[in-house]
C-alpha cells in the first residue's frame, strides 16, 4: 500500500472518529450526563492516556510564550467552544450542529481578511458566498430546531475560529501532538472547574460511560493520532478536503442511531457548506492545520 494511500485512509478514519463524537454526546445526554461533566470526562481521560505516552516518547513540550498561548486557548478559547457545541446538541439535530460547525474555514476565512488583513481574492469570495448560502438552506429549513440551538452553532463555529487564528499567530513551531495534550489537559482543567461549581453529574449507566470512553477514547484520542499521523504522509490540503467527511458521518449516523433525518433542501445546504470548505481547503495552511485540529 503506498505511502499516499495509507495517509488518507488514515485521515478518513478520523474523519470518522471525529464525527460519531456528536452521536455519542446524545447517547450521554440520555444517561443523565451534563455538558460540563462530559466535557470534563472527555479531555481529562484523554488527557490521562496521552500523557504517559508522551513522557515515555520523550517528545519535547512547548515552553514559554507558547505554553502560556496553548494553555489560554485550551482553557478559555477550546472549553468555550466545545461547551457551545454539546449544548448545541440538546435544542439542535446532530446533523445540523455538525454542519454549522463546519461553517468555521469559512469564517476563518473572514476574519483572517479583517482581523489579520488578507488579501480577499476572488476564490475565497465565492467561497463565502457558497458558505452563507448554505447557512441559510441549512438554518432556514430545520424548522424543529430552537433558536438558542442555532445561536449555540454558529457561536461554535466563531469561537473556533478565534481559537484557531490565535493558534496560528501564537502557537506556531510548537509538537503537533505535546502542543494537543496542553490544550486537552488546559481544557480539562477549567471544565473540571465548572464542575465544582455546577456539580458533578456523571453517567448513570454503563451506557453513558461506555459513550463517554468512546469520546474520550474514539474520538480524541484516536481520532487525533490517526490524523496527525495521516498528516504526514499526505500534507494539509489533501487533509482538510479529507476531513470534510466528518460532517457527513454524523449525518450518516445521526438517520438510523438517532432518527434525526434531513429534508433534501437541508441536504442541499450542507452541500454548499462542504463545496465551500473544499474550495477553501485549497489555501490550507498546514501549521494552522497541525496545531489546530482538535475539533470539538
């Protein structure tokens, strides 16, 4: 098998992983889970099996500046997302929070052209416009949704943005997987604070554990080296176009494990979101890409 090959299989594999995360957040959610609780199961457990692997790889940890930066966008920038998205998940499908998340390389996109003062050339204007028409099919038509499911989307999908812009300005030359494991344990950390504050309401079943370790485990553990490793083979491109399966899987399962089905205009729309993403992947930037994809 070449090298080529066994990078994107690689990358499609985390696609995956990455996007049965939402379905087993509702799986949580039905065993009496919390979102702060499950935030905080997800990243510390993640958290604790990948830090004795790194000290026994005696991979080098960033330092410094850039500690202090992945440490603030774990704490604040990932935890604040990541709460925006699993409480998404409790007045929105699946499917529709998947593919308002996925609206973030677009916005990325925008804020890099009046934040950092990028050009906007004419590919990324179109494929804004295809993003924002999909937006509004997508919102438009999922009637059954509560407007605070939507608001809770889209603010996912700004927020990490903001957090992969900071990474990219303040975290750059940091290991890929060192620089992971400080924003997961940083994550860890300040939704094991909001815990102490809200309490502590785990799964009341195996049912809810098992969702919980398969986050924890599947979908970012997993997930993450999977696509860390397919990254090096096959460049951040050809990664991102990859990674637009994500969205699809949860769509995929969310039908039949969730009964959560969409209407072919909702389909239509989050086409237009994927062909936007594809166009924007083209002008990936592979460090943003590295020290970035953790997804939520």
């Amino acid at each position: 098998m070449s090298t080529r090959l066994t990078g994107s299989l690689q990358v499609l594999a985390s696609a995956a992983a990455f996007g049965s995360m939402a379905i087993l957040a509702r799986y949580a959610y039905a065993d009496g889970v919390s979102a702060s609780t499950l935030l905080f199961l997800r990243f510390f457990l993640a958290g604790a099996l990948l830090l004795p692997w790194l000290i026994w790889q005696r991979q080098p940890w960033p330092r410094g500046r850039t500690l202090l930066a992945l440490i603030l966008m774990g704490g604040l920038g990932y935890t604040a997302s990541s709460l925006c998205y699993f409480n998404a998940l409790r007045f929105a499908s699946a499917g529709t929070v998947a593919l308002l998340f996925y609206l973030y390389p677009a916005v990325v996109l925008l804020l890099s052209t009046l934040w950092l003062k990028e050009k906007l050339t004419r590919h990324r204007l179109v494929a804004l416009l295809l993003a924002l028409a999909g937006l509004a099919i997508t919102v438009g038509q999922d009637l059954s949704t509560q407007p605070l499911g939507l608001v809770l989307g889209l603010s996912t999908a700004l927020l990490y943005s903001l957090y992969i812009l900071a990474g990219s300005r303040f975290a750059t030359g940091a290991p890929a997987l060192p620089a992971a494991a400080v924003v997961i344990l940083a994550a860890a950390a300040s939704n094991g604070a909001l815990v102490v504050g809200a309490g502590f309401h785990g799964p009341a079943s195996w049912h809810g554990w098992a969702a919980v370790l398969g986050m924890a485990l599947l979908c970012t553990v997993v997930a993450l080296a999977l696509f860390l490793a397919g990254l090096g083979k096959i460049g951040a491109a050809r990664a991102a176009v990859l990674s637009t399966l994500e969205p699809v899987v949860t769509l995929a399962l969310a039908w039949p494990l969730l009964g959560e089905a969409l209407s072919a205009t909702q389909l239509a729309g989050g086409a237009l979101i994927l062909l936007a993403v594809l166009l924007i992947s083209r002008e990936a930037d592979p460090q943003r890409t590295v020290l970035t994809d953790l997804h939520d």
